[in-house]
C-alpha cells in the first residue's frame, strides 16, 4: 500500500467526493475542515497499491457535526 484515498458524501447526495489522498501506509489520519454545523457526514477509504489499483472500499463510517 502506498496511499489512501479518503471519499466523503452527505446522506442526501449519491456522488462520493475525493476529500483527500494521504501518502504512505502508515499515516492514514485524516482531519477534515469546513464542514456545516450539525450536518450528517459519511466517510470511506480506499487504499491505493504501488501499481495504482485500488481496493474495494471500507465499511462507509457516519459522523454529525456540533452546533458551535
């Protein structure tokens, strides 16, 4: 592995987005920014091999944001 790609959607829509790729295949943390308050978000990843074929992706993980 020599990459992640990180892939986020809302509930609502059917298009995952790339949010981010992250070199290495250690370091698979990842902070997201600008996101709406108290909205709903769902995250999946794919890790990336050297020869640029990608795994099917993980279990799709839900998170809500706080109201400030």
């Amino acid at each position: 592995i020599t990459s992640y790609l990180v892939q986020r959607r809302t509930p609502t829509d059917k298009k995952w987005e790339d949010v981010a790729k992250i070199e290495g295949r250690l370091n698979a943390e990842y902070i997201d920014y600008d996101l709406e308050d108290e909205k709903v978000y769902e995250y999946r990843i794919f890790a990336i091999r050297f020869d640029g074929i990608k795994s099917k992706p993980s279990k799709v993980v839900s998170t809500i944001t706080k109201k400030l």
